[in-house]
C-alpha cells in the first residue's frame, strides 16, 4: 500500500484536552444500539410470535433509520448539537419505552409493532458521525493524530456492539427481552445529555466559503467515491454473513456462528488497531482501494475452505481489513466535505454503507437457497473485486484539483456566541452499520 510510520499513540489521542469528556458519552450512547438490534427482534418474537411481523418490524426501523439520516444530520449541521440531539434522543426514546410496554406481554397489535419501529428509526440519533464530527473539531490531524482517534472510535465501536448482545443475555434470564428496548431507552437518553453539556458539543460551525453551502456539485463529486466503496464494502460484508449462515446450517450447527462473530470481531479489533497505529504516506482513497480488494479477496477466499475453523482464519483476516477499510472510508468523506458538511459527509457514507448491507443481505438470502455456500461466496466478493478497479480508473481519468475540500472564512461572531477556531485541513473518519452508528 504504502510505507508506514508511527504515528501518535492513543494515549496521546485519549489525553486530548476534552476528548474522554464527550468520548465516554458518545459510547454509552452508542451501546444503546449495541443493545436494541437484538432486543426489537427477541421482543416484537415475544409479543407477535410471527416471522412476518418481526421482519417487518425490523424493515421498518432499519428503512427510516438510513433513508432518514442524512436528513437529521443536515438538521445538526445547521442548528447545532444541543437543539437537535436532545429531542432525537428524548422521541426515540419515547418511542422505545412505548414500545418496551407493548411487547411485555403477548398480544399487541401487529401494526403497532411496525409502527413503533419505523417512528423510532426516523429519530434516532446519528451518534456515530456526531462523534466523528466532534472528533475533527478537536484534533488537527497532526502526525496521524486524527486518524489515530478513528480508528480507537472504530475499535471501541466494534466491542461496543459485542458488548450490547452480550449485556441482553445476562438480562433475559430475569426479565423478557422488552427490558433490552427500556435499557436502550435509558442508555441513549443518558448518554445524549452528557455529550451535548460538553463544552465541545456546545460549539458553533464554522461557515463555508461556498456557492452551494448545501452540498452543491463538488462536494458531491470529492464524495462520490467514498460513497461507491461504503456501498460495496456493504453489499459484501451483507451478503457475505447471510453466507455464514448457510454455512452453519450445511454443518448442522448454528452455534458457528457465534464463532464466527468472535473471529470477526477479534479481526475489526486487532486491525483496527494496527491501521490506527501508522501513519500513511498515501491520501484516504488509496488505501481504500487497496483494504476494499483485501477484504474482496478474502471473501472469495472462503469460497475455497470447508471447514469452520479454516472458515474463522478467513473471517478474521477480512475483518482486520474490512474495520480500516470502513474507517478510511469516513476520512475520505472528510477529507472531501469540509466543516459545516461534517456530520452530513459521514452520514452519507454511512447510510451507502448500510444500503449496500441490506441489499447485500436480502439477495444473498435467496442466493444461498439455491446454490452451495461455495459458490455464494464468490458472488458476495464481486463488489469489492469490481468497484475499487472502477474507482482508481476514475481517479485516474479525473482531472486533479477538483472537488477538493472548500475554502474556509471566519464567521461573523454571533452575540454573547463563542468563537471557534478554523478547523485545519485534514480527514477523518466515521464506522458502519445498518443503524446509526
């Protein structure tokens, strides 16, 4: 790929002025998601006992999660983070708890319980950009020190969403899974007021010397690539674990995947840390060609084991390129957006990403009844064998020095309102998920 070089620790990033401040609450809040996937599908199972409604409870939440989130991050660009998260968080909230009391016991309404989803999914926070956005604001991106902090956010994000499954189980045995959606409600709540009364929360944005400031065409252009990759990279990975599925069911035992949970996320982790760890010579869309045909590689790679734990090597190597890759995606997009378009750059990205899972997800459902997992697999690789080859093409065709990052001005300073220091050139990165993470 490139030569790398040291770059600063994470000690240096976590002993930031301000950064374990809004970082702590920014993670408890994110839990939350860690903790609701699992428990919207075991409480609407409970209270509906159909397939049906669950898959159309979670259609619902996961279709107004991403179709809306570029939408609520537009709102917290413009109008700041304390006016806009606060009451996200307090209506998703709401939505969960109603929704907690619904599926206690059996018997509620089926469209309440796709209802009640799809309301919460249009208020959710998008925790995850916002702490990235926070992030950029805070740190230049001197000797990688940006990048650093990234990658910490995607690692720490990656045990988050193993925490939250984790923190169901040991639940469940004293409660029904509806207390999941009350603890989701809690923890989003509570983290969301402790991230927005932080001094750097609280910050105004800085504005954008720009003819378009709503996202005109070179932005689009600078972001369109990153876009491509997040959509690839989530068409694969969606397809590819609907694969793992079948593949358990081939051997007969369905407690693989649970294995093969661990050895992705034992492989996002340690890459993760790895990637964090240097400092690249090369720009963010370089890399991300390079980690995008690592982890197409990889898939196509497990179309040739056929054993699980042969099977678990081939997962954690693609997930050691897959959560860099995910990240360097997000320093694409900001390396592209510029500030005031932070939290919408990211958005944006993520909501590629989670379109491409979901549709990854749904068509290699059908794909693996009607083939073997061996030929699956090298179907579920073709995005990330095919996009990356078309996006160093077009970087190669596109004439350099356009859609670069957008000049900055000083804002005219609002009364009694604080004034902010320019944010430096640089890029930053953000993480995936079918929610917003």
């Amino acid at each position: 790929m490139s030569s790398p070089h040291r770059a600063d620790s994470y000690r240096a990033v976590l002993r930031t002025p301000g950064a374990v401040r809004f970082f702590a609450p920014a993670m408890l809040g994110r839990l939350s998601f860690g903790l609701l996937g699992l428990a919207l599908i075991l409480s609407v199972t409970a209270a509906a006992d159909s397939y049906a409604v669950v898959g159309a409870a979670t259609a619902a939440y996961g279709a107004t999660a991403t179709a809306l989130a570029p939408a609520r991050a537009r709102l917290i660009d413009r109008h700041g983070m304390p006016r806009t998260l606060v009451p996200m968080a307090v209506l998703a909230a709401a939505g969960l708890l109603a929704l907690a009391w619904l599926t206690w016991r059996p018997g509620a309404p089926a469209w309440s319980l796709v209802a009640l989803p799809a309301l919460v999914g249009s208020v959710i926070p998008p925790l995850g950009p916002v702490t990235r956005t926070l992030w950029s604001r805070l740190l230049a991106d001197r000797d990688g020190l940006r990048q650093r902090a990234y990658s910490l956010d995607s690692v720490v994000e990656e045990a988050v969403f193993l925490a939250g499954p984790l923190l169901l189980g040991a639940l469940l045995p004293f409660a029904p899974p509806a207390v999941g959606l009350a603890g989701a409600a809690l923890l989003l709540v509570t983290g969301v007021v402790l991230l927005v009364g932080t001094p750097l929360a609280r910050r105004g944005a800085w504005e954008i010397q720009d003819p378009a400031p709503d996202g005109g065409p070179a932005p689009w252009r600078a972001l369109a690539p990153a876009m491509a990759m997040a959509a690839a990279l989530g068409l694969t990975l969606g397809a590819a674990g609907m694969v793992h599925v079948a593949f358990a069911e081939r051997h007969g035992d369905a407690a693989l995947l649970v294995r093969f949970e661990i050895a992705q996320t034992a492989g996002g982790i340690i890459g993760g840390l790895v990637y964090g760890a240097v400092l690249w010579r090369r720009g963010p869309q370089p890399r991300l060609i390079g980690l995008g045909l690592g982890v197409g590689a990889a898939t196509l790679l497990a179309a040739t084991v056929s054993g699980p734990l042969a099977l678990c090597a081939v997962l954690f190597a693609a997930s050691a390129a897959a959560t860099p890759a995910i990240t360097t995606a997000y320093l694409a997009a900001d390396a592209a957006a510029g500030p005031g378009r932070a939290t919408r750059a990211g958005t944006w990205v993520n909501t590629a990403f989670n379109a491409g899972a979901s549709s990854g997800g749904a068509a290699a459902g059908v794909l693996a009844t009607l083939v073997a997992p061996a030929q699956a697999y090298p179907v579920a690789a073709l995005p990330l064998l095919v996009v990356p080859l078309l996006v160093a093409g077009a970087a190669v065709l596109t004439p350099s020095g356009r859609g670069g990052r957008p000049a900055l001005r000083r804002p005219r300073p609002t009364p009694g309102g604080p004034r902010t220091p320019p944010e430096r050139e640089g890029s930053r990165p953000s993480t995936p998920s079918a929610d917003p993470r």
